[in-house]
C-alpha cells in the first residue's frame, strides 16, 4: 500500500553517513567494526537469522531507511547466506562472519536499487507503470545510460524484482552509483 511504501524523495538519503555506518573495507579496522557490528547482532551461535539482522538494523546501525527497504534487506541477506559453505550444519540458512561483508556490500547496492526504485514509482504501489516510466526514463539514463530498446517497459517493468534485475545488470557495467541519485 501507499502508506507502507518509503517514500525517498531526492536528497534525503545521507550517502556518505550510510557508507561510514556500513564496515565494507578489507583494511584491518573495517574487519574489526564488521566483526564487531556481527558479534553485537548474533545472538550468541555464531550465525546471523534474517531477523537478528533486521532488529540489528534498526537498533544497531539506526538507519530507518535502510530497515524500511525490507526488499532491499531480504535480497541482501538472501544473497550473502548462500555466498559461501557453511561449517555449520544448518549455516546456509543464516549469515556467518566470513558472509557479513558480502551481506553489506550487497545491502548497500541493493538499497540504492530501492532508492531509485522509489524515486521512480511515485504512486507507491511497487510497479512501474507506463507513465511512471516515461515520466522518469530520463533520470534513468543518468543513473545507467542510454536505454536502446524502446520495448524494454513492456518486457521487463512490471515490479521490483525487473526493475532490480534492470539496475543490477546496468550497474554492473559501472554506469550506475549513488552520486547520481543526489
């Protein structure tokens, strides 16, 4: 519903804040704050449950818009809990230490997919439809360059997980960042 839908309007996303929160890096103090940040959401078993990673979110890392981005959220954990083999027996379930910094380079990349996702479904349904579409294909193509196929929206926008698809496989060709999104 509309009411549910975060609504992220241009410039209210604090981009440098966000990735100061988010312990990324391989250098040895962003292994520190990560496993830190891990230790302070696991509740004890040495494994992160979608759950423990949202609460974590919300109270340990505080940014309300990442924990209102639940898509973004359920597709990062989704995606790192099956980056690498478990040493536990029910660990492809859940996020380990060696997945968490996967889990929040993905997190990161994912809620900036939702921010623009948001920024181009205005009505807040979680579909883009024609309009909203056309209405927005230019920004688009600032955020991923020059969209070829005129077809494209009837084939592929028809709810987040195409629009995810469109962002991720633009962005992978570096076309795609957050300073274009400000």
């Amino acid at each position: 519903t509309m009411a549910s839908k975060p609504m992220m309007g241009e410039g209210e996303i604090d981009w440098t804040a966000l990735n100061a929160k988010l312990p990324t890096g391989s250098d040895k103090a962003s292994k520190a704050r990560r496993k830190r940040l891990f230790e302070s959401m696991d509740n004890g078993n040495g494994i992160l449950s979608l759950a423990e990673v949202d609460k974590g979110i919300r109270d340990i890392l505080a940014v309300d818009e990442i924990f209102n981005a639940k898509p973004a959220i359920m597709r990062a954990y989704q995606i790192a809990k099956n980056s690498t083999k478990s040493k536990f027996e029910c660990g492809d379930d859940y996020i380990e230490l060696k997945e968490f910094r996967y889990f929040l380079l993905s997190l990161r990349q994912y809620f900036e997919y939702w921010v623009a996702f948001c920024r181009t479904d205005k009505d807040g349904d979680r579909r883009i439809d024609r309009a909203e579409f056309c209405a927005a294909r230019a920004k688009m193509e600032v955020w991923v360059g020059k969209i070829e196929n005129k077809q494209w929206y009837q084939r592929r926008v028809r709810g987040l997980s195409y629009v995810l698809k469109f962002f991720y496989r633009y962005s992978s060709c570096n076309r795609f960042n957050q300073s274009t999104l400000l």
